[in-house]
C-alpha cells in the first residue's frame, strides 16, 4: 500500500494524490494547476497516470484546483466512478461547465487579437459525459471504492459539501486507516458548519496553504468589509472583488446583507457578475441541510443571499454595461485569483482609476494575478494589454475559507488524539515557506511530519 503524490505538493493548485492497493489504484482529487499560463498549461495537460488504469477517483470538493481537470481525464479513458458529496457534485455540473466556457471564450477572444492561443484543456462537450460517472454520498456513509478501498466522507467546514475523506485500505489481512484533509475551512465562518476532525489514521495528507500565520478574526471583517465600502463610495468609486464564485461570494454577499440590514453601508448598487456565481447561490438554496442553523441571518431570512441592493447580471451586455455605468458600485466577479472570467475586464477597465478599490478577500497563489495586484505591482498585465495599479489595494485574508496555523493544529491534534498512535502527517496544498514552517512546529510537538515533492511516493 502506498500514496504517490502527483499534485498541490511543495505549490497550492492541481491537487491530486494517488492511493494504490494491491492491483488497485485511486486518485483523491484531480486539480487543474494555475499560475504562470505556459507552465500551468504544460502542467495540466500532462498526467502522471494512465487514466484507464485508475479504479476510480474519491473528490473531496468543487474548487477548480480540486476539480478542474476531471473532464480531462475523463475525455481521455477514464471510465470509472467519481465518488462526491451530493453538493460537491451538483457544484461541479456548473463550476466544470463554466470553467470549460470561460477556456472556450478566452481562446476565442485571443484568436481575435492575434495573440498566442491557449487551447482549451476540454470543452462543454466533455461535461455531460463527466456527470454521468459521478456518484453522490452523504457524510458518515462508507462506500466501496475500489477492490480493497472503502470511503467515506467527513464534513470539512471549507465550502458547500466539502469534505474529508476517510479511506480504508485492506491488503493481506492488514487494514490501514488513511485521512485525506482535503481543503480545511475555518470554525465561525459564516452560513456553512465547522470542520470535523475525522476520528483516527494511520496516515494523514493534510493541506498546509496558511501554515505560517494567523488569520485575523472572523468577526473583524465585516466592520472592515464596511468601512472599504463606504470610503470608496464616498469619492464616487467602485470596489471590485475577484471571489471565488462558489463559497467565497456567497459569503461576501452574506455579510453585505447584514451590514445592508443595519444600515452600516449606503445604499448602492451591488453586482454579481457572473452566471456561474448565479447557478452557485442556486445551489446552494438547494442544500439547507448543511447550513449553520446557528446564526440568526439564517434563522431570520428566507433568502439570504438576495436584498434590495443585489443584482445578479448573466447576460455579457450587462456585464459590458457595467464599466460604463458611473456612480459608486460594488462589483464582485470571479475568479477568486482573477486568472481568468470577467472580472478581468473589470480590472482593464477600472484598475487604473485611484478613486476605486480592488479587495482581494482569498488566497493568491503565486504567479497569478491576483498575486501581483496584492503585491501591488506597478502594473497589471491584463488581457494582453499593460495596466496601471493605480487604485487602492486592500487585502481582508479573514474571509479565507482555509483554516490558518492555529486551526490547522486544532483540526490535526483532534485527529491524533483519536488515534492508536500518532501518525504520520505529509503536508501538500501550501507553498514551501507555509509548509516549512508548519512543519517545523508541528515536529516540535511530537509529530512525524513530511512535505513531499511532485512524484514522491509514501508507504502506508
């Protein structure tokens, strides 16, 4: 029995980890890599694996570095079951459909300016295809996954139906216990329940992207939310917000609704652009049953995600409309690392304008975008054309929906003190300054701790 690491290790994107058993091999995840266009693209288009040849793939969310490349896989030979939650996979009809749109379209758009052009890593086509291979689980069901493999999913308080995975992997007689993290959200956040430690391992692969600091409080950014908004209304500007179009704009809109409720920022038009963002929020008025009950918003509103000041644009020409329209705004657009949708056009638009504010409210891996803009470099490179920084850069990392140092050592020491013996823990999901110094700690407090590279192989 043994893991090979084949994605997200010693870098944030393109997770994917392959559990072999005997004769048998799983993949947990399969990501699409981001950041500089030309590696990422070599990246994405090279698998470390026959796809034929995998049993079957066990996906711990719908985050496009989680997802992103399974209709890849699929439109190349890999004809088995992908195991989800019921609402990771209804996230992944439309987030996998979007993501292979904005490809289409961006190819499109850069055949038009005579520019390089990236072809698309699969299309809408391939989709359909796609959905039909995965399969939905509730949490706390085991599930037979492959000849020697057993699942089952844990809740992992990161997005809508993210989850842990427990895998049980039997080979000779000899049954070993493996956690996968996947993605760890943060305890408090808001609309979604708390992470659950799942109950002992033998081997844990455990994310690592902010284990070298501490995110501010929770409760801070709404009053911080707050006062952005209405000081860039106040000089007759627009904040931009490239969100995550799952999980991340939903909460934004959240805590919007609330301050909208309590009259703590004026009354201007809030947009929502995008459609993925749309079938988002769609999905998850569908999903109650994962909400926290706890919060009063949720127990007071039938709709939280809709109010007088939201809008929800699908159509291009009201997105277009929007960069001529004057008058303060907030316009939030993915992508969450503004590598690509229309919150590039904003940003060629707006970007050069003093009087507007971009608010980065996530994780920027590096050599993206949205890293640059929270380096505040001088000027953008957007869309192919050159764009002065000029407006104000604010950074709220307490809407991360990944636990930071703190919460990652809760979440792992709840894991260990459920079990036999301590375990084995093998950080990916960070980059090596967060890896390494979580490591660091977590050595001195007793753990076993490894960061593998790309194409390291660990026994269980």
């Amino acid at each position: 029995m043994h893991v090979t690491f084949s994605g997200a290790a010693r870098e944030v994107t393109g997770s994917c980890h392959l559990v072999t058993v005997g004769e048998h091999t799983i993949a947990l995840d399969c990501g699409m890599f981001q950041g500089r266009r030309a590696e990422s693209r070599e990246k994405n288009a090279r698998l470390p694996f026959p796809p034929e040849q995998l049993s079957g793939i066990v996906l711990s969310h719908a985050h496009i570095d989680h997802a992103g490349r399974l209709p890849f896989l699929t439109s190349r030979g890999f004809t088995g079951t992908i195991w989800a939650t019921a609402a990771t996979r209804d996230l992944c009809a439309i987030m996998l459909a979007d993501s292979a749109h904005i490809q289409e379209k961006d190819a499109e758009f850069l055949r038009r300016k005579h520019r390089e052009v990236a072809e698309p890593l699969y299309t809408q086509a391939d989709i359909g295809p796609l959905m039909q291979q995965m399969v939905g689980q509730p949490y706390g069901r085991t599930f037979p996954v492959a000849p020697g493999i057993r699942a089952s999913f844990i809740d992992a308080g990161h997005i809508l139906g993210s989850a842990s995975v427990i895998l049980e992997c039997t080979e000779a007689n000899t049954t070993r216990r493996l956690v996968f993290s996947g993605d760890i959200g943060r305890w408090g956040l808001p609309i979604i329940r708390d992470p659950q430690p799942p109950e002992g391992a033998d081997f844990v692969i455990m994310e690592s992207t902010y284990g070298d600091r501490d995110h501010p409080p929770f409760s801070d950014m709404r009053e911080r939310l707050a006062t952005i908004v209405r000081e860039t209304a106040a000089k007759g500007g627009r904040v931009l917000i490239p969100a995550f179009a799952v999980g991340r704009v939903q909460e934004v809109v959240y805590d919007l609704h609330v301050l909208a409720r309590e009259k703590r920022i004026p009354a201007i038009p809030i947009y929502i652009d995008s459609p993925l963002a749309v079938d988002a929020t769609t999905v998850f008025a569908m999903h109650p049953e994962v909400f926290d009950r706890t919060e009063r918003l949720v127990q007071t509103v039938q709709d939280i995600f809709r109010f007088e000041l939201v809008h929800y644009t699908r159509d291009v020409s009201d997105s277009k409309a929007l960069n001529l329209q004057r008058g303060p705004m907030v316009v939030i657009a993915p992508s969450g690392m503004a590598e690509a949708g229309r919150i590039l056009h904003h940003l060629r638009s707006s970007a050069s304008d003093p009087r507007n504010t971009i608010l980065i409210v996530g994780f920027q891996a590096e050599h993206t975008l949205g890293r640059r803009i929270v380096e505040r470099r001088p000027a953008l490179r957007v869309l192919g054309e050159d764009v002065p920084l000029r407006a104000r850069v604010e950074v709220l990392n307490g809407y991360s929906a990944h636990a930071d140092r703190g919460e990652l050592n809760k979440w792992i020491d709840a894991v260990r003190a459920t079990s036999d013996r301590s375990p084995p823990v093998h950080l990916v999901h960070g980059e090596p300054p967060s890896q390494d110094a979580l490591a660091s700690q977590m050595r001195q407090g007793g753990y076993d701790v490894h960061v593998p590279a790309a194409g390291d192989r660990a026994s269980l």
